[in-house]
C-alpha cells in the first residue's frame, strides 16, 4: 500500500509539473475571465506570498472602431515592484452576445492566436522573461467585421505575474476588460469611405481632408496608433488641419457629424 502511495505521489508531481511546463509554453484555451470562461486563477492557486505587484491593459482601439478597419491591439502586463521573474497572457475579443469578433491577425514574437470551440484567442507562446523596465508587451492585429449583427466589442484578457520558479505559489492573477462599440458606416453627406482622402499624405505640417461637403461644419479627432486621442476640433470644405505638432508616425483621423464618422489614416514626417 505504501508503495502503491508512492507511486501515486511521484505520478502526481509529473504530472503537475509537466502541466506547468504546458501553461509556460501558452496557456488553456478559454481562461480570459470571459462570460462562461475559466481564469487563470483556476490553475495558479498560490496566494501570492511575495507581494507581486501589477497589472493587465489593453490599448489601441479607438473611442468608436469602424467597420472593416484593422487595429494593433497591444497587451502590456507589468510588475512595477520587480519581483516578478515571468509573465504570460491571454485575450479574446466578443460581441456582445458573447460570440467571436472579428479577427486577430499578425501576433508578435512570443506569442500566438488559437481558435477553439468558435472563438479565437491571442495568448504567449512561450512565456517571457520580465525585461529591467518590468513590462511585457504582446501585438496582434484586430480586423473589425463588416456590418456585424452585433457591435458591441468586448475585450477580456487574462495575465500571470509569476516569480518563475515553476510552481504556482508565488503567481498574481490580474485582467482587464475594454468595452466599446463599433461605428456604424458612414452616411453623411457626400463623403463616403472610399472618397476619403487625406493629403498630402504624409505630411509635415498641414493636412487636408478631400470629400467634405460645402457649407457643414465636421467634428475632427486625431488618435494615435495606440489609440490614444491626440487632438481634436473642427473642420469644413477647404480648410486643413495643423499636425505640425504632433510626433513623426502614424495617425488615424475619425471624421464625424455627430451622428456617424468615417476614418483614414495619416503618415506624419
């Protein structure tokens, strides 16, 4: 009997171990915190003795995303106190009936997308080493959905602020969640989306916007490619926007009437 308990007990320390071995390569499908799923909390039991410190966020979308618009997503995990040794995360992007949204495309190194049971998830592959400025950073590219049935966005991820040492004892679980909507298309007036044109293109100083109708007065904002809001205002038929401030890079610029917006994006010299 005794034998058979040490049997047992070598079996289950294998076995764990190679399961955690398995979740450093990427994690289970399903453990974003979403509607129905698990979380990474449900593996990584340890009540985080060390006082690992951190969090999960998500930029690059915009106040409203368009229809068949495609946008860097990045995930940045972090340990501010530096106790950390290792980091891992996982996201998933659902409307609002809980069902997969658009698609993820392009990921960054160390990490991947997956799709399982109908719903697509960006996740590392492996895990990653804290740098000395103790923050991870994961891309991948989300490309909105034509005219879906439902616009609701919501974005849940998942990450594990770990010491490393190859047991779940020292892990600290944090998530987030992004919640918008997505822009209708555009109707007003005569500008469409395939009209849209910005020029020059790029520019240093002054940007023009082709296929504003006469006479209306539209609302302007300027995002950078994180999704931050850099700059906002008027414009009408004939008169340009001052980008002479802003940093060399790549701008998207939401053109509205209130009502309904289109978008095109701007290279800044």
């Amino acid at each position: 009997m005794e034998f058979n308990k040490s049997k047992l007990l070598i079996f289950g320390v294998l076995f764990l171990s190679i399961f955690l071995l398995g979740n450093a390569s990427f994690p289970p499908v399903s453990s974003t915190g979403a509607p129905g799923e698990g979380l990474c909390s449900d593996c990584h039991l340890g009540n985080n003795p060390l006082d690992i410190d951190g969090d999960i966020s998500i930029n690059g979308i915009p106040t409203n995303p368009i229809d068949g618009e495609r946008y860097e997503l990045e995930v940045i995990l972090r340990n501010p106190n530096g106790l950390a040794a290792r980091g891992g995360f996982q996201l998933v992007v659902l409307d609002g009936d809980n069902n997969n949204l658009g698609s993820l495309e392009n990921p960054s190194a160390n990490s991947r997308t997956r799709n399982f049971l109908g719903k697509q998830y960006f996740e590392h592959s492996p895990a990653s080493n804290f740098p000395g400025e103790n923050e991870l950073v994961w891309t991948v590219d989300w490309l909105v959905p034509e005219d879906p049935d439902n616009r609701e966005v919501n974005i849940y991820a998942a990450g594990n602020i770990a010491d490393g040492d190859g047991s779940s004892a020292n892990d600290f679980i944090v998530t987030e969640v992004l919640e918008t909507t997505i822009e209708m298309p555009s109707s007003i007036s005569d500008l469409q989306r395939e009209s849209l044109e910005l020029y020059p293109n790029p520019t240093t100083d002054r940007l023009y916007v082709n296929g504003l109708s006469h006479g209306d007065q539209f609302g302007v904002e300027v995002f950078d490619m994180m999704g931050r809001k850099v700059q906002m205002g008027e414009i009408s038929a004939g008169q340009s926007l001052s980008v002479s401030h802003l940093k060399s890079g790549t701008y998207l610029v939401n053109i509205s009437d209130g009502k309904n917006a289109v978008s095109g994006k701007f290279i800044k010299q």
